[in-house]
C-alpha cells in the first residue's frame, strides 16, 4: 500500500464535474477579478463562520497581514504570537515592520498557552495572534479576557482551523477578526494560492477590501499607499463547491483521529488530546515519538508517508534570529519540535488505510 500524508486526488474525485463546470462558468464570464464568484463565495464563507463580512485575498499571509495594516499595526508595535506555528503567522507580523513576540504553546493543544501572555505584553504590545493548529481552536476566552484587559486586538490564525468549533463558535467568529488560508492542502483549498479575512467589523472590512485592491474605493482613485492582493474569480468559484462538503470532510477526519487514536492506544506514542472546549477538525494528526526519524524512514519504506509540522520553531529560524531569542528560550515548542510527527490525514483515509499505518507503526516497535 502507498498512503500519502494528503490525496488531493480522493478529494477532487466525487467533484471534479462540477469543478469544471465552475471554472468553465468563469470562463464563459470572462469575470476573473473580483467577479460574482468572489463575491458569492465571500459571503457564502462569512455565512459559513457565522460573521457579518469577509473579504477574500491571495493567501492566508495576505490575510493576516493586511488585517495589521488595516489596524494600523507597524514599525514600533509588537504582536503576540506562538512559538511553534507555520512560519507565515511571524512573516505577517514583521512584513508590516511590528515585531513578533513570541509565547510557548501548552502541552495538551499545541497552542498558545493563555497563562504565559500576560508577562509578554508590554506597552508596545497591539494584538495577540492566536493560532489554531493542527485544527484545534486555542483557548480564546481566557486570551479575550487578556485581550480586553490591555486593550488589545485578537486575529485568530484560522489558517488550519476551516469549521472548527469553539464553545459552540466556528473558529474566526471569536476574535475581532480571523484569517484563514486556502492553500490547497488546507481543509478548504483552492486550487492554487488564496485567503480571505473574516470580521463582524464593517470599516475593518471596507479598509481590507481597499489594501487588496490598490487602495481604491471607486476605479483610479487611490486613497493611500496598498497592493494587489486579490482572491482570484477561479479559485473563488472552486472554493464555492468545495465549502459545501466543507462540514462533511471535517467529520469524516475527525472520524478518522478517533480510528487512529483508539488503534495507537497501546503503541509507545503520544497521540492528540480533544480540548473539551470544542471540535477539533484535524488538518493534521500529530503524535510524539522519541524514535521519529527511524520511524519515519521505516514506514517511509513501507509506503507510509509522515511529514513534520514544524522541525524548528519561529525562534530557532534563521530568519528571526533578529529577534534575539535564544536557545531554550520556549522549552516546550522545543521539545515538541524534535518529536512531532504527522500521519496521513484527510476525509478520504479508509478504514484500510488507517488500518495499515497504524499496524506499519506498531511493526517498527514490535
Ligand atoms: C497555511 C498557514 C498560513 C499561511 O497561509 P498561506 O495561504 O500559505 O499564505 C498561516 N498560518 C498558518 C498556521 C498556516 O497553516
């Protein structure tokens, strides 16, 4: 067997006809730039994460980045982030000139530990970014608490969490604004690079739609310095089909981790925990192992892909070396880094298949 860590192929099978009549639609419009498609789709999403507006951009960075900007975050601010989430959550923050400040993750989730904000906040300090990874939301009430307490901005980084729920919330309808990521391999990918942002905040909404679209409210008539950093009519209209079985593929992974979990029960791994708070929708199934690269070579062997997510956290890249943190400084997105590792996830795993990883795994230990 040969099972890979994602199939976009499973995925795309059920619905490829109408894909490609969604594409040959935009076609036959020649609307391929902020058409109906991306219109539709935008408030179809915000629907979907039970908020008032969303504004659709090129990728989830875009989206992150352009919600600072629209806040008016820059050179002097800092931004409160985790220590170990994909790179792209520090990129936003040091692309508008604020500085990244970094907090360790807690143990059970993976995310932003709410008890170490608080001594990272200074008067610098304009937003906090939590990051829902793996696709659990954070803790967001205690953070909201914190938030509200120093008069501070929440940006959820939904990026990995499309349809999560947090006490009865969809994961971006907590903060004061959420991006998310459409990145194909994402729960909601398009086919190829795209994002939006999500707000009930119309005049955060307006300022986003402007910062995509070269600062203009009407054609040629540009209010301040801004990009081209627009959600495009294809990927739009794609990303219309897909957020219909959204919900379905969702349960199917989250299926899919309790098979796993209940399986690896009695293997020497440390499998992922459910915050009680919420619905947890597996863009990643992560285990620790303190044997990761033989295992990884043994199943690689046998056809098991695995993958990594992340090796080094923000502060140990080379890259944010500028920040000045050292070694040691965040122990548990550390330790964590040499050990995670992720097993093959998405809605279509069979039982076969998971049955197959699961007893790959165990042969390397027994
Ligand atoms: C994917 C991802 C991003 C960035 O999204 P892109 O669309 O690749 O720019 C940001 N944060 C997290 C946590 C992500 O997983």
């Amino acid at each position: 067997m040969n099972i890979p860590l994602v199939d976009l192929s499973a995925q795309h099978k059920s619905i490829l006809g109408e894909i490609n009549k969604a594409i040959s639609e935009v076609i036959k419009t020649n609307g391929y730039i902020l058409g109906e498609a991306v219109e539709l789709f935008e408030e179809e999403f915000a629907r979907y994460c039970e908020v008032d507006y969303a504004v659709g951009v090129d990728s989830g960075t875009s989206a992150l980045e352009l919600v600072l900007r629209a806040w008016d975050i820059g050179e002097g601010d800092e931004v409160i982030t985790a220590a170990n989430t994909f790179i792209a959550t520090a990129s936003a923050i040091a692309f508008t000139g604020a500085k990244p400040v970094l907090v360790d993750i807690e143990e059970s989730t993976y995310n932003i530990d709410p008890n170490k904000i608080e001594s990272a906040i200074t008067e610098k300090t304009k937003a906090i970014i939590p990051v829902h990874l793996y696709g659990q939301p954070a803790d967001m009430e205690p953070i909201l608490d914190i938030a509200k307490k120093h008069n501070l901005k929440v940006l959820e980084d939904s990026c990995q969490a499309h349809g999560a729920f947090y006490k009865g919330k969809r994961a971006g309808s907590i903060g004061d604004a959420a991006a998310f990521s459409f990145y194909p391999a994402k729960n909601l990918g398009a086919l190829g690079d795209g994002g939006i942002m999500v707000t009930n905040d119309p005049e955060l909404a307006e300022k986003v739609k402007m910062l995509r679209n070269y600062g203009q409210k009407e054609k040629y008539n540009h209010l301040f310095l801004a990009y081209n950093r627009r959600l495009d009519s294809i990927h739009a209209a794609v990303l219309r089909v897909k957020l219909k079985e959204l919900d379905k593929w969702n349960k199917s992974r989250n299926k899919n981790a309790k098979i796993y979990t209940e399986k690896l029960k009695e293997a020497p791994v440390i499998t992922p925990i459910e915050a009680d708070y919420g619905e947890h929708i597996y863009h990643l199934y992560v285990i620790r192992t303190n044997d990761r690269k033989p295992l990884m070579d043994f199943m690689k062997q046998k056809g098991v892909s695995s993958g990594i997510h992340y090796p080094i956290p923000i502060h140990l890249q080379k890259a944010y070396s500028y920040l000045g943190y050292e070694k040691g400084g965040f122990p548990i997105s550390e330790e964590f880094a040499g050990k995670i590792m992720s097993l093959p996830m998405y809605a279509e795993l069979s039982e076969e298949q998971i049955e197959y990883v699961v007893n790959t795994l165990k042969s390397f230990y027994w």
